[in-house]
C-alpha cells in the first residue's frame, strides 16, 4: 500500500461513499433497526479489562437494555471460528452485537451473518475517513468502526542519535542502519511478525502496497498480485532474512514475542501496532525514554501501513436491533472514545482525540498514528478473506525461509488466490 491518501481525498470518498447512501435512500434491511432489550456483546479476550467498566457505565443509564459481554478467546482466528459458528446458527444464535476484525467485515456481510445499517444513525463524519471504508462491502454499511490502528516502524532513539542517523523514511535507509548500525550496539536490525498466521498477511500487504501494489481488486473478485511491486515488496522481506539483517528468530514472531524482543532492549526496529510503544514506555522496560515511532518507511518515502482495529456490527438474527444500533452509538461517542485510549490503550476512530493536547502530552505517537491512519489502507477485501489470507501466509513463508525466490512466490500468489476467488 503506497500511501497516496490525503486527509482532503479521504473525507471526498467518505462524502461520495455517504451521499450514494442518501441518494439511494434506507433499504428495508437498513431500517428494521426496532426492538429494545437486554443484549449480548461478543469479543476477542479484553487484555486491558477496559471494556468492562465501559458497559457498565451503559447498564446504570440503560436499565432495560443491560448487556452482557461475552470474551472469546484472545485468538484472533479462534474467536473468528467461534462468532461464525454461532452466527451459523441463525435463531439460536447467542449474541446480537459483535466486535469484528476490520477485515471479517466483508466474509460476515456476503455471508448475511450481519446486518447492512443506516448511516444516518451513527457518527460517520466524526470519524478518520479511512476507517470508514474498512465497515462496508458491496457499497453498503454492514459495521461501524470502533478501534483503529496501523503499524508504525519504533526504534532505539538513543542508538540513532548516538550515531548521528534520522530515523528511516526509506528501505534503504532501514537496511542500511539495521545492517552497519544494529552490530554496533549488539543488537538485532529489524523484526515484523513473520510467523505464518495474520500478522505475516499484515506485513506482507503493508510491503506491497508500499512499493506500489495491490493483492485484490474489486471486492475480491480481481486477483491483482502479479506484478513488479509485488516482487519488490516480497524480495525486500526475503533479503532481510537472507542478509540476516531479519534475524532468522522474527520468523517465530507474532504481536507479543516481537514487542518483548523490542521491549528488552534486543531490537533496533520494529514494525507493530502502537500498543507496542505504550509497552516500551513503562517504568518497568529497559528501553524506556529511549524510543521513537515514524510511519513505515517504503522504496521511496513513507510506506503505506494496513489499517487495523475493530468494527461493531449487528447480528443478522439480534433480539433487539435497535437497542443494538443505540450501544454503538454510545461506544463511538467521544466521551467513551476517550477512554478506549486512555483506559484500554487503543486508538479511537474519532479524529478530534487525535488533536487533543492533553492526550498528545500522555500519547506522544498520537500524531504520527493519525497520519499513518489516514494513509492507510484496508486488508484486501474477499467473503473468502480467511482462505485469501492463509494463501499469503504460507507461500510468502516459504519465499522468506528461501524454499522459493520471491518471482516465483508471486506467480504462485496469483494462481492461489485466482483458485480461491474462484470457489
């Protein structure tokens, strides 16, 4: 994902995006949005314990429509597996509201698992315009966003400026310190998460798009992989490894053994989610008051992160929809937005929090998240996103442990995923 955005060209798509909405006005899904009552909420594991007392502020002013949440396993592809099997189950099926992955969004809508909104009934405008596009398939609203986020390049501040180098805008300029700098101060170059599992599909789109590609078009009908970008992209993972500037242990990484690594002080780059860098910041890390975060860095400039983060949607089969409808609106207001950053450590979609002075003097990433955000660009779009994925994870694997040169991961990228998309 190169990062051609602007905020200007994203708040133009968001307003032809809502204005095809008004102009084709609410379909009969979109406004049988009636019923009030008692609710369920189901979600990955809470790690913060954030989102507890959020509810609870809902229950005390919502007597009749208590909810009850439910915590699935912290397991992104297990909770994935649990909310579908349920959703499976039409009637019988036990939650009404949902907190999905930006990019189930489109499995659960083409599979009529969830409902498609209105868009008038929640704060859409309020939001950074890219995360809006991450809640709608097939030109309609089926989730609202609730969290965002895009991986930032952290580094060892104290290393750099010790030896007089920026922090990297390019590959070159990343290859080069994680090369000849890293050695120096016994540390490690550069680390993603390259474990084969959805973190590696996240850094693998985020190379691609920064060199300029694409994986999918057109809602997942169009396989458009198979091109020079692709192959810069993929090569620049591979040579890291190969080079040894990745060390051959990033293979083994996801989110959490990649920020332990940064964390106690064995890295001097790391690509991960801001989570990463409030963690590195606590009294109790090595590194603290040593780091810094910079976008992503691409072949040329600035890359292009994948955006992340979570949706609320509505159950297909939800008791009380409207009830359901009126709980998102009240965890995407401001007031609650506000303490999914402070309380749960979670970027907010409301763009205003991103200027707030107060939450920059606590947050200092804020302002370089928000322009990575709104550079950002959504996980490729499929109903089959769990097959597109898996696709991505095991031959980009097998380019990066060198069973297969990156053309050749490629060309076998393109024919995968043309077989997946034609199931």
């Amino acid at each position: 994902m190169r990062w051609v955005h602007t905020a200007g060209r994203g708040l133009l798509v968001l307003a032809v995006i809502l204005s095809g909405y008004v102009a084709s006005g609410a379909r009969a899904d979109e406004a049988a949005l009636t019923g009030r009552g008692p609710l369920t909420l189901a979600t990955a594991g809470d790690l913060t314990g954030y989102l507890g007392p959020l509810l609870e502020g809902w229950n005390r002013t919502h007597p009749g429509e208590r909810v009850t949440l439910v915590e699935l396993p912290d397991s992104a592809d297990e909770t994935r597996a649990q909310m579908a099997t349920d959703l499976k189950d039409g009637d019988r099926n036990r939650f009404d509201v949902l907190n999905i992955d930006v990019n189930w969004t489109s499995e659960f809508a083409a599979a009529g698992w969830v409902r498609a909104l209105p868009p008038d009934r929640f704060p859409l405008d309020a939001f950074l315009p890219p995360v809006v596009d991450t809640a709608t398939y097939d030109g309609r609203l089926y989730a609202v966003p609730y969290v965002t986020n895009a991986g930032l390049l952290l580094y060892r501040k104290d290393v750099l400026d010790a030896e007089g180098v920026p922090p990297p805008r390019t590959w070159a300029e990343l290859e080069r310190a994680a090369r000849t700098v890293a050695p120096k101060y016994g540390l490690d170059g550069y680390a993603g998460q390259f474990l084969p599992y959805e973190g590696l599909t996240v850094n693998v789109a985020e190379a691609v798009y920064s060199a300029g590609g694409s994986i999918l078009g057109g809602e997942g009908t169009r396989v458009t992989v198979n091109s020079a970008a692709a192959r810069e992209g993929i090569a620049f993972l591979a040579r890291g490894v190969r080079e040894g500037w990745i060390p051959k242990e990033s293979l083994t990484y996801k989110e959490e053994e990649s920020k332990e690594a940064f964390r106690n002080g064995r890295l001097l780059f790391l690509r991960n989610w801001p989570y990463a860098y409030v963690a590195a910041s606590e009294a109790s890390s090595p590194v603290a008051g040593k780091i810094g975060a910079v976008p992503l860095p691409g072949p040329d400039g600035p890359g292009t992160s994948v955006l992340g983060g979570s949706n609320l949607a509505v159950s297909a089969h939800a008791r009380h929809p409207d009830s359901a409808a009126r709980l998102i609106t009240y965890l995407t207001s401001e007031p609650v937005q506000r303490q999914v950053l402070t309380q749960g450590a979670l970027p907010p979609v409301r763009s205003a929090l991103y200027e707030d002075p107060d939450l920059i003097r606590d947050f200092p990433y804020l302002p370089t998240l928000r322009a990575s955000v709104l550079a950002a660009a959504p996980r490729p779009k499929s109903p089959r996103y769990d097959q597109v994925s898996l696709v991505v994870q095991a031959v980009v694997d097998d380019a990066m442990t060198g069973h297969e040169s990156p053309s050749s991961a490629v060309r076998r990228l393109a024919r995968e995923l043309a077989a997946v998309s034609a199931r």
